[in-house]
C-alpha cells in the first residue's frame, strides 16, 4: 500500500540514536518526535502476563503463512518482527523495528537498511543483513505469487555488510517501495538451511518477534507464548504493548456457536459481523452485571469493496451488461432493513468512507487520466459517479426485474420454459460460500432472479477447500472482500492488474485485464503527491464500478466490539485500529 509520508526515525528504547536520520515527507510530518519514549496510545506502566483467548473459523493446516500450499495458522505473524513497523495514531509513518535506520538515494533508484545489532531471533542468533536478503529472495523464488507482484519493482538485494542491505529498484519513480520493503518479515536463514521451504506445513517457525508458537492441535486451537527475552521489548515502538502471557485462538465451524461459546466464556473477545446477531443477541445476565462490554467505536479507516463477485474468465459473465442486470435484481434495502437493522450503507466505492472515493463527474485531471480509453470504457465512466441501484425497501423489486429481463433480452436471452436461454444453453451459475452464514442473503436473491428465468444456486464446501478453489479461480461467483488502505498503491497490481488475472493465488478474483487499469495503477503507485493520488484512485474507482464487475454489498464505519471485562485499556484509544494489544489483562485474572 502507498503511504505519502516515508518518515525514519532512528530511535532505540528511549533515546534518540544519533547516527543517521531520513526524511521524505510529501505533506505530513511525523507525530512522534526525537525522544519519544513511547506511542500515544499506549501504557508504559501495562502490567504483562495472563491469557488472552480469541476464536476464529474453519481451521489451519500449516505454520508457513508465505506459500501457497495449506492454510496458516490464526496468528502466526506475530512470530515474526519486520524492518520497521507503523502507528495506529497516523497514516503513511514507519518506525525503525529490525532496521536502525534506512538511507535512501536522493533519485529514489535504491534504499539501504542498516540492521540493528542488537536485533536477535528467538534462538538467541543475531539478525544479519544475510537473513534480509534470504527473506527477500526466498518470498520472491517460493513465496506465494502475490509477493512477486508487490516486489515488482525491486531489481535486487545486495548485501553490502554484515548490517547493512541495499535494494536496488528497476524504476525511480515508484515512491512507495522503501516503506514496502520496511514491511517485509524477516526470516532465519540458519534456521531454513536444512528444510524445504515450499513443504514445511508442520515446521515450527523460528522467527524474532515477540511471541513464540506454544501448543496446539491442527484444526483445533494454536497458542502462542511472549517471548521473555524478545529483542525488542524495550523499544519505544513496543513499549506497552505486547501484554498478554500466553495468546490463543480456538477454531470453530460455524459462526453461531462462536458466539454461543463467547457468552459461555469459552473466550475473551468478538468482533461482531452480524447484525442480527448485535442487535438480538448480546443480551443476558452477564451483560446486565457488566462482567461482558458490549459497544460500537467509530472509525475513520478507508472501506474496500465487499461484494458478490463475478469471474468473468467464464463467458457467461463476459458482457458487462448481463452483469448490469444481475445487479439489479440485488434488493439492499429490503435486505439492509429485514435482515440487518438497517445497519449499513450500501457501497457505490471501492474506496468507501474516505477522500478517495470518486464523487460528481470526473475533474480535469481525472480526465486527462481517462481520455487515451475512452475507446475502451463505458461511456457512464464519464458521467456522474456510480450509484447502486436503489429500491423503496418493501420487497416488491417488479420495476427493477422488468429492466433486467429487457437488458438481458437485449443480450440476446429468451424465455423456454420459464428460463432464459441462450445458444441453447440455460442461464445458469453456481455461487460457491466457505461457510453457510451468508447464504440467508443470497436466498431471497436468488428467488429474485428465478423470476426472471436465472437459475443460481449456492454450494457451501469446508473451508480447505474453499480456499483451494478461490487460488486456482474455479467458480462461477463467490463473495469476497478487497480491503484497502488511505494510501493504495502496489497491492492494486493483485487485485486488478491484468497481469495477476493469470496467476493462481492472486487477488484478482474478478479476472480483470483491462489497459485502463494497468495504466491507473501505475499512475497510483508513481504518484509525487497526495493530489496526483487522489485523482488517480478516484479515476480508477469509476472504471472498477461502472465496469460491474461485481453486485457491491455493505459496509459499516464502526467496530462492533464484546469483550469479557478482564482488561484495562490505556486512557487513549489509537485512530486507526483497535489497539487490542495495547490492552492488558487485569490483576485478579492474571493468576
């Protein structure tokens, strides 16, 4: 992701450490100043110990996170530290973790790393410039595709010392790449030496971050331990945080009974998705006596797109106005009002919630972004920007259903029978779900499109499954969520990029390959300002939405979070995230 502000201070636990500091500031300038002793958010005075138990779905089957193969265990990243780590008070800053401090050429055409020498993994061994390199070529060679893409614009990583690396960058003008590479996890060499990367489902990872994998059983529970003698616990980056003793997260099939488990104490912590469930069933003695907290907290973080989506490498959904008519017969706000408490907005962004969403017609430099495709775009991008479609909420969608079949009858579909056919085939697809819990909203959906002779259904399979068949693209439709950030940037190659439709495991779940959006994408990720941002995002977002490639759903701008009332949480919450692990865990349930 793009972040405007690349901002390295060179602090170890308290003090300023006086070798070397880097700005490149493009608008903001960094909140926490030479000296600081600790995040905002955060209580030095934390007491550490306790446990922490959260839950989670479906099940693991492997401790590498960075492979294709297998599903990783909930959890498993805190194993690992990076070269440097942000804030959850401000966007677009990165602090020194692993990295000391970060020089970065004045072309912006490489970036070095200095490598604290005091960092160490949890064997005690240092961290070395070699280790950075390993890390960097292993993601690259076997990692999962998407780290290819992400590290696209890294030619390479040369180990200039025994702390010191520089990658050298193909382009200049891709700012965000020193803060990408500050993102990258770093891994032990000695440790991988003997062991095959690429068939390590039950290797137990060697990392140096702050906890260590501590028991579990496959497809039951992981649990992790605080290192006692990490590292970088007395960093002001890590001061306060990091509280719990041990950490474990118990995996459920089904939702439903999570919840059932939560109220019984099974565990400490929920964040609610449903909101039925919100509104109905966080009730009860335990709530009324104040021993479970139950509240909404707003947020101002970016909302991406969650939708049905279409994969329109099947010819089926290959003319954009078929996908038109499919997206009418999607009644949000019968849905929104029956099934959820008129708890959302509907989304009409894949930027929602924030600046970048696309608004009006297109400016002057949206334009200028736009016109070399306008061959190639819908004449709507042009136009105002996108709105779903909307209907009174009462049901009765007959009006919208009557556009659909004259837009699909347009397409060339006729009625037989009660069903649309085309070429002799039916019009016919299969929406594939890893769980059953949203299949209470495709229902009424998909009586919608019987009416107009759509035959759909949903197919629900295990979760190791599900996932095996979203990596290799084999579905007709299936619902997925593109998180994004206030800053996008690399990561849209993943999920829109032309060449990421081709290859397995990539977020390009729609199967895009459109120039428009190579060229878009390019213009985000080399963006000098946060104007030339904007208005690259925003272009985008019009030729993603009126393009309809998906049925957009919902979004909320708050956390609705329950908890067990064993914690106490420092005086200020953080802007940008929960800050959970700021959180410690009082006296009395530390014993």
């Amino acid at each position: 992701m793009k972040y405007l502000v690349i901002v390295v201070l060179f602090f170890y636990t308290n003090m300023l450490f006086a070798q070397k500091q880097a700005y490149i500031t493009i608008g903001n300038e960094p909140k926490y100043k030479e000296g600081f002793k600790h995040f905002e958010y955060t209580n030095p005075n934390a007491k550490k110990g306790g446990v922490f138990k959260a839950a989670t779905i479906g099940t693991f089957d492997s401790f590498n996170p960075f492979i294709l193969k297998g599903r990783s265990a909930a959890g498993i990243g805190m194993v690992y530290d990076t070269l440097m780590t942000s804030s959850l008070d401000e966007p677009f800053v990165y602090y020194p973790l692993i990295a000391q401090y970060v020089e970065i050429s004045k072309d912006n055409d490489w970036v070095k790393f200095y490598i604290n020498k005091k960092a160490r993994f949890q064997d005690g061994k240092e961290v070395t410039a070699q280790d950075i390199k390993f890390s960097f070529d292993t993601l690259i060679n076997k990692g999962s595709p998407q780290y290819k893409r992400y590290y696209f614009d890294v030619k390479e990583a040369v180990v200039l010392d025994k702390y010191t690396i520089q990658f050298n960058f193909k382009t200049n003008k891709n700012k965000e790449l020193p803060l990408i590479l500050g993102q990258l996890k770093v891994l032990p060499k000695h440790f991988w030496k003997n062991k095959d990367f690429l068939d390590s489902d039950s290797v137990i990872p060697l990392g140096s971050g702050p906890y260590i994998v501590d028991k579990f059983k496959y497809g039951k529970y992981v649990s992790y331990k605080l290192d006692k003698n990490y590292w970088a616990k007395n960093l002001n980056v890590n001061v306060g945080q990091y509280n719990y003793g041990k950490i474990q997260y118990d995996y459920y099939k089904d939702r439903t009974v999570t919840l059932e488990a939560f109220i019984s104490g099974e565990f400490d912590y929920r964040m609610e998705n449903s909101a039925k469930n919100w509104a109905t069933l966080y009730t009860g003695e335990n709530f009324d006596k104040g021993k479970i907290v139950k509240k909404e907290i707003k947020h101002e973080k970016a909302q991406g797109m969650q939708a049905f989506v279409f994969n329109i490498r099947k010819p089926l959904f290959q003319d954009i106005e078929v996908r038109k008519a499919l997206n009418l017969a999607f009644d949000f706000e019968w849905t929104n009002k029956k099934l959820f408490y008129n708890q959302y907005k509907r989304l009409n962004s894949y930027f929602a919630n924030c600046e970048l969403s696309a608004v009006g017609k297109p400016s002057k430099e949206e334009l200028k972004l736009l016109d070399p495709f306008k061959n190639e775009l819908p004449k709507e991008v042009f136009g105002e920007a996108f709105k779903s479609n909307i209907t009174d909420g009462s049901g009765n969608i007959r009006k919208q259903l009557r556009k659909a079949l004259k837009i699909l009858k347009s397409a060339g579909w006729k009625f037989e029978n009660k069903v649309l056919v085309k070429d002799g085939k039916k019009f016919e697809f299969e929406i594939l779900l890893g769980s059953s819990s949203m299949e209470k909203v495709l229902n009424p959906y998909i009586k919608n499109l019987e009416k107009i002779g759509v035959i759909a259904k949903v197919r629900v399979i295990d979760q190791v499954a599900y996932a095996n068949k979203i990596k290799s693209f084999d579905y007709d439709m299936t619902i997925r969520n593109f998180r994004v950030s206030l800053s996008p940037g690399n990561e849209q190659r993943n999920y829109w990029g032309s060449q990421a439709a081709n290859i397995k495991g990539s977020k390009n779940y729609i199967g895009i390959k459109s120039k428009a959006v190579d060229s878009l994408i390019d213009t985000i990720i080399k963006a000098q300002t946060r104007k030339e941002l904007i208005t690259a995002v925003r272009a985008l977002d019009r030729v993603l939405t009126h393009n309809y490639y998906v049925i957009p759903n919902w979004y909320i701008s708050s956390y609705r979070l329950s908890y067990w009332n064993k914690f106490n949480q420092p005086k200020i919450a953080p802007k940008y995230g929960l800050g959970v692990f700021t959180w410690w865990i009082k006296e009395e349930f530390r014993k």
